[in-house]
C-alpha cells in the first residue's frame, strides 16, 4: 500500500470526525426509554469485535430486530458513530444491535464482512437473552455498510456464494434489508483507488473476482430491499 493512501485515509478520516463530531453534539445517548448494552463481545478481535444493543424499556415480548453496518469506507467509523441514530429506532419499538468491524488498511477484504457474518451468528446463538425476535430481524447498511449488507444478505440467500467465504446459514430470519449510499457494482478491474484500495488491495481485485461479484449470484430469492441513495452522493448511480 502507498503512502499516498495511507495520508489519504488519514486526512479523510479527521474530516469526517470533525463532522460527525459536530452533527452528534448534544444528541440523547442515554435516554430514560431505551436500555442499552454496551461492549459485548462478540468475536476474537478485541475492541474491534464489541457490540451495542439498544432496546425500548417497559416492552412486552419479542423485540424486532435491525442489525446495522456502519459506514465510513472500510476505513473508518465506529459503532459510537451510529448510537443516536440506533437509539432513534429503538424508542420507535426495535432493538438495535450496533456493532465494530475490523478496518482498513489493518485488515483487507473480507475481514470486514467475516465480521458482519460473525456478529449475526451471536446475534442468533444469544439473542433469546436479550428478548430479541430472531423471526424478525432487518439487515441495514450506511454507505461501507450499504455494501456489506448487500454482500451479506447475498450470502444469506444463495449458498454458492455463501459457500465461497465458509460461512454458515444463521438461525434466524432477516425479512428485509436497508441499503443507504453504498458502492454495489465494485470496479473488478484492479484500477480501484483511493483509501477504498487499502480495504480491496491490489491482490483482493486480482484474486478474489467471485467473492467481489455479489451481483453475480443474487436472485430473487433475497428479502425486500430498500436502496437509497442523494442527489449528491458520488454513488447515486449505483
């Protein structure tokens, strides 16, 4: 990886802090309605494998469920980013389970999707402990997210290419997914650039052509997609 990218991703990285820092000032993190469990382990890689969930108080039986992606181009974010927004959906009646991934350039493709792959599975196996309805569970991803979430739920629903990364159907039902501002049809052709090139390096792109062409495998069989984009957002095309 250049020093070029590396500078990149830190530059951009401080950017958007400063921004995400000055949209949350001041939002409720730790309202009297909503629980929240912090820190749970989820997987073997540390802070980088911790968990939220956000639950409404005072709510009789199973809770429906949304698990969230964070955004931030493979590169950047963290659950803390995404907590007022969850903590939004959870005084609307959902648990919100908000979760770390590992990041680029420390970690390469698939390691940010083995996690989400990981973190579904704790959701499945610990669930019940949290009153969580696991027949009910929607799939949401922000930008970085939103291609996680499409790339996951293609692996939900189609074994060839669920079978391509060794992951395992979980026990539960995702019955929708919330795609927001993602980058779906990745450039296959090794010319990527910029910071996303520290997440699908060089080698990813030349080695790893099915496991990046989730529009190859996808049918109908997937669970309703919402996909939403901007007029501004550089993937509008998308």
């Amino acid at each position: 990886m250049s020093d070029d990218v590396v500078t990149e991703i830190s530059k951009i990285s401080a950017e958007w802090k400063h921004n995400d820092d000055i949209r949350d000032a001041g939002l409720p993190t730790d309202p009297e309605d909503v629980k929240r469990y912090d820190n749970l382990t989820y997987g073997p890689y540390g802070d980088e494998n911790l968990l939220d969930i956000y639950v409404p108080k005072n709510v009789q039986g199973k809770i429906p469920v949304i698990i969230s992606c964070h955004g931030g181009g493979f590169f950047y974010g963290t659950k803390e980013t995404y907590q007022a927004y969850g903590i939004y959906w959870a005084q609307q009646g959902f648990a919100f389970v908000n979760f770390n991934y590992r990041l680029a350039p420390k970690t390469a493709f698939p390691g940010a999707l083995v996690d989400t792959d990981t973190v579904i599975q704790w959701v499945a196996a610990h669930g019940a402990d949290y009153n969580l309805d696991l027949d009910k569970v929607i799939l949401i991803g922000d930008s970085a997210g939103g291609t996680l979430a499409f790339q996951y739920i293609t692996a939900y629903t189609q074994s060839e290419y669920r079978n391509l990364f060794g992951f395992k159907k979980p026990n539960l039902n995702i019955v929708g997914v919330l795609m927001n501002c993602g980058v779906y049809l990745l450039d296959h052709s090794g010319n990527m650039s910029g910071g996303m090139t520290a997440y699908f390096t060089k080698e990813v792109q030349r080695d790893m052509q099915a496991e990046l062409s989730p529009e190859n495998y996808v049918d109908k069989t997937v669970p309703p997609l919402a996909i939403v984009t901007a007029n501004r957002d550089f993937a509008h095309d998308q």
